[in-house]
C-alpha cells in the first residue's frame, strides 16, 4: 500500500511539473520581473512631428502615435523605444523629458 502511494505521487509529480513550469509566465507580472529592482521610473512624452501616424516600439510594445501628436510615456530608467525600422530611436533617462521623431 505505502508503495503504490510513493509510486503514484512520484508518476503524478513527473507529469505535471513540466506544466507547471509552462505555466509560470502566463501568471507572472512580467513586467515587475523584467524591471530592475531599484529602477527609476520616468516620465517622457514622445512627440511625432510628422503627418503621418508612426509605430514605435517601447521595449517590447507596439505603440501607434497619432500624426502631429503626443504620448506619454512612463516606463523604467534604460527602457528603449525603437522606431519602425527596429533602430534605437531613444533610451529613457532622467535628463530627457520630451522627445520629438520627424
């Protein structure tokens, strides 16, 4: 009896610990895990200059900003913003408060 208990715990942990461990970024707050503990969070309005709407990349997020407009932004210090062409148009600091793209 006390065998086919250990045996089945044993089987049951060896299916489901690989899902499990699947499983973990769907519940994780990503964003607190990827953000450097002691990060300054800054706030910096990206303007677009142009006549037409640009897509930028924050980190990892799309972002569309309207033609002749704003966005605020406010992410962690050393967070990159690349353009359409996956460059780096900006890195985030505390000296940068406004940042325009033609």
């Amino acid at each position: 009896m006390f065998r086919r208990t250990v045996t089945t715990i044993v089987l049951a942990s060896a299916i489901f610990a690989p899902v499990a461990s699947h499983a973990f970024p769907f519940f994780a707050n990503t964003n607190a895990s990827t953000q450097p503990k002691g990060a300054k969070m800054v706030k910096v309005t990206l303007k677009n200059e142009t006549n037409q709407p640009m897509q930028v990349l924050i980190e990892d997020k799309p972002v569309t900003i309207a033609a002749n407009g704003e966005y605020a932004l406010n992410a962690p210090e050393g967070t990159h913003v690349y353009g359409a062409d996956k460059t780096v148009k900006l890195v985030v600091t505390r000296d940068v408060n406004v940042a325009s793209f033609r």
